[in-house]
C-alpha cells in the first residue's frame, strides 16, 4: 500500500534551534526563510512540548546530535511543572507507596516509549519513509494493517491522537498560568497586601499574548534555552530548603486511602507524559541505534528523569508532610530571599514556556481552520486561533484555581492516553497476526492500567474540582 507521508508533526518542544545552539552549528539565513515559507507558523515540554518533531525532522547531516546532546534535551522535555508537583502526588498516596509506584509507572512510561520507538521504525520500513510522528504511526499502522476492518479507522486513529495532543498542551498552558499566578501572588502579596491571584494571572495575559504572537521558533530559541537554565537553578534551590530539618520518616504515612489513588495517579502520569519528544529525537541522532538498549538514550535519560521525580516527591512530602500543595514553590518560605528567588525564577521560567507548550494546538488545528477560509485571511485567521486558545487557558486557569487538582485532572484525560493506552494499541495494531499471546496480554494490561486511571482520575479530579466551588 502506498503511504503518503504527513508533513506535520506533533507533541515536543522545538528544539532544532537549540540543537545548533548546544552544537555551536547554525542554519543558513535562507534555510530559515525556506522553513518559515513552508511553516507559514511558528511560535514548546518535560513534555513537552512545541513542535519540535517537524523541526528536528529537517535537521540536515551535518546537525544530527550526540547521545549526550539527546540525553539533555530529554531532561529538558521532562522536567517542568510536573517535578515541582510530586510532593502533592507522594501526599495522595503515601511515603512508601507513592514511591514504589514512581518506579513501576517510571518502568511502564518507558516500555511505552520503547514501543512507540520500535513501531515507528517498522512502520517506516514497511512504508519506506525516513520519519514518522506520533500521529503518523498512529494513523500508519492503522493503514498498513492486514484487515481491511481496522484499515478503515485509520484517519479516525490520526485526529483522536490530535485532540489529545491539543489537551494535553492546552493543559499545559492552563496549569503554566494557574503556577505563574499563584507563585506571583504568595511572593507580591507579602510585600504590598493581599491582592487576588486572578489579578496577577491578568497582569501575565498581556505579555503572554506578546509572547505567543511570535510565529517563527526560532526567535524562540533564546527563551526556551533562558527558561532550561532558570528551572535547573529553581530545582536547586528547592533541594536546599528541602534537605534541611527534615523530620523522621516515621512521622509520614505509608499510605493514604483508596480515594486519593485516582489523584496520584493523574499527577504522576502528567509528568511522566514525555513521550511525544522520543521520535523527532531519535530521528535528529547520528546514530538512532542508540536510542534503545538497556543502557541507551532514551533507559539513560528517563532513570535520570524518574530519580528527580522521586527525590522530589520524596523528600518534598517528608519535609512538609500533608501541607504540602499542587506546587512545592508555594511551600517554601515567605520572605526569605532565596525562597522568593526561586519562586520568581520558577515562574519566569514557566512564563516563558508557554509560547512553547502553545505552538502544538496552533499547529494541529491551524490546517485544519484554513480549509474553511480564503488563503487571502490565513494569516488573520492565525492570529484570531492564538487569541481564542490564549483566552481559552486563561479563562480555564481563572475558573479552577486549584493547581493540584487541574495538574491530575491534565494528566488523567490526555497523559494517560498518551502516555499508556495509545503506545499498547500501536503495538498490537502493528505486529498484526505476529502479535503473540505474551504481547498481546501485556498490552491489554497496559491499556486496561491507562483507562482505569482516566476513568477513576478524571471522575475524582473533577468531583474535587466541584466540590471546591460549592465549599
């Protein structure tokens, strides 16, 4: 069959700029004019995200990057909102048990990522294309498979991974605004009275809206480099308050209750939700081959990625115990300078990458807007789709201010699907009749773990949420 090859790409943040950046490499003027025409858009993550997968899918031979360069981008895609929220998931289910069930969803998100790697490069084999994106190996293994009844779900295969993609990063954008706020307003606050934190979140709209109305990424390189350095220096900093006075282990519950699990769970699985940056990294590799491998890239850089997350979330619970909150910023002390330094540089560095997080629903749903309208109003038509999205996360972020609970009500609906459920069907949809018993009940384990927690986060996110405006 033949397989027209998508040019669109999903679900990580740019990073082809940055990749020159590390490298010390720079594209030709023209190159950038050839790529802006071809775009016609620019304006992304731990996860990430942002599209970095078209970007790093034009990365020539002479830009491809070391393991080394691959592992931090990695560390970068991972790491953001979601670290700084494993305190309030170790809360919801407890010191021993939050983190032994870290390292299993650690262990599960990686084999995920694992499959998507290896389904993509079969697909890419079997259809003779250099790359493919998240969504076209969904939508390609859907098409390439041997039944003619799961050929025909092949485009519907395609658009429920975009509605997903878009969630999940206008989930991101929401939280970004809903952190930023509220950091803002525990550090102003102290300083000039008690003021709304919907005040501050108004105050970030209007450079937001600035910020988001860059359409080329590479005017966004610098700020996503200055926004990597300032969430490094604020996770130090958060170390240190972290490892003083820290009381006894005894003094923590083993385990909350049954109730909080679903909670955990979606905060956990948002910040796991990493995957969408694995193929356009792989693919911007001098040598992909090392990607896997018990000791490769990908094994490397996400046990890297899960000490944090548990360090973080263990440490951070044992510190503060049930205070703890949605962010471990808003735990730290009032007034102390270097509390209120890392408070700002936290969410300057959140603030900055929103614009990033944003490009990924501008760049899925953008296509599809301007098959309805005259290529004469494309570029209007974008910029009202940037304002409407903006608008979109900020009156969402207003209407919930509850951090923790939006993060795990994000990580339920759309991580969950993307992070767990989706990579189980690629691979069943893929092996096709060569799918063995063994592999096929692992997937379904697999999905079956991802919808019992999108089922039971999703319903106990939102019920929270309720209750929180009747109370």
């Amino acid at each position: 069959m033949e397989s027209k090859r998508i040019s669109k790409s999903y679900g990580a943040i740019s990073t082809d700029n940055l990749i020159q950046d590390i490298n010390g490499e720079g594209e030709s003027s023209q190159k950038d004019e050839e790529r802006s025409l071809i775009r016609q858009k620019s304006d992304g993550d731990t996860g990430l995200e942002d599209s970095e997968a078209q970007q790093l899918q034009n990365v020539g031979k002479d830009h491809k990057i070391s393991n080394t360069d691959t592992i931090i981008h990695m560390l970068k895609g991972n790491i953001g909102t979601g670290i700084l929220a494993m305190p309030d998931a170790i809360k919801n289910s407890g010191l021993v048990v939050g983190n032994l069930g870290l390292v299993l969803m650690a262990t599960i998100c990686v084999h995920c990522m694992h499959i998507l790697v290896n389904s993509s490069q079969e697909l890419c084999r079997r259809t003779n294309v250099p790359f493919l994106t998240y969504s076209d190996v969904m939508s390609t293994c859907f098409a390439t498979s041997n039944s003619h009844r799961i050929r025909k779900f092949s485009n519907i295969a395609r658009i429920t991974i975009d509605v997903f993609l878009c969630i999940t990063q206008l989930g991101f954008c929401c939280v970004y605004f809903v952190f930023v706020s509220q950091n803002l307003q525990q550090v102003l606050n102290h300083y000039f009275g008690e003021v709304d934190y919907r005040v501050y979140m108004a105050i970030t709209l209007l450079p937001m809206l600035f910020l988001v109305s860059i359409r080329n990424l590479k005017y966004l390189s610098p700020v996503s480099m200055l926004a990597n350095l300032l969430q490094f220096v604020g996770l130090g900093i958060i170390f240190y308050y972290l490892l003083q006075d820290i009381p006894l282990v005894s003094e923590r519950k083993v385990f909350a209750t049954w109730g909080q699990l679903p909670l955990y769970f979606g905060t956990a699985i948002y910040a796991f939700e990493g995957i969408g940056i694995v193929l356009p990294l792989e693919n911007s590799m001098k040598n992909p081959g090392d990607m896997k491998g018990w000791n490769g890239v990908l094994n490397t850089s996400m046990t890297i990625v899960s000490c944090l997350y548990i360090a973080v979330g263990f440490f951070g619970y044992l510190k503060y115990g049930e205070a703890v909150t949605g962010s471990i910023t808003l735990n730290l002390p009032v007034g102390e300078i270097l509390a209120t330094v890392v408070k700002l540089v936290m969410s300057l560095a959140i603030f900055f990458s929103y614009a990033l997080q944003f490009y990924v629903p501008v760049d899925i749903i953008n296509p599809y807007l301007q098959t309805w309208i005259s290529e004469h109003n494309h570029l209007k038509a974008e910029y009202l789709l940037r304002l409407f999205l903006v608008l979109l996360t900020f009156g969402l972020a207003a209407a919930i201010p509850k951090l923790d609970l939006f993060i795990s009500l994000v990580g339920s609906v759309s991580s969950s699907t993307l992070a767990l459920m989706a990579p189980a069907i690629i691979e069943i949809v893929t092996k096709g009749d060569d799918c063995s018993r063994w592999m096929m009940a692992k997937n379904i384990l697999i999905f079956s773990f991802g919808f019992l927690g999108f089922i039971t986060g999703s319903y106990v996110s939102v019920k929270n949420i309720i209750d929180s405006f009747v109370n």
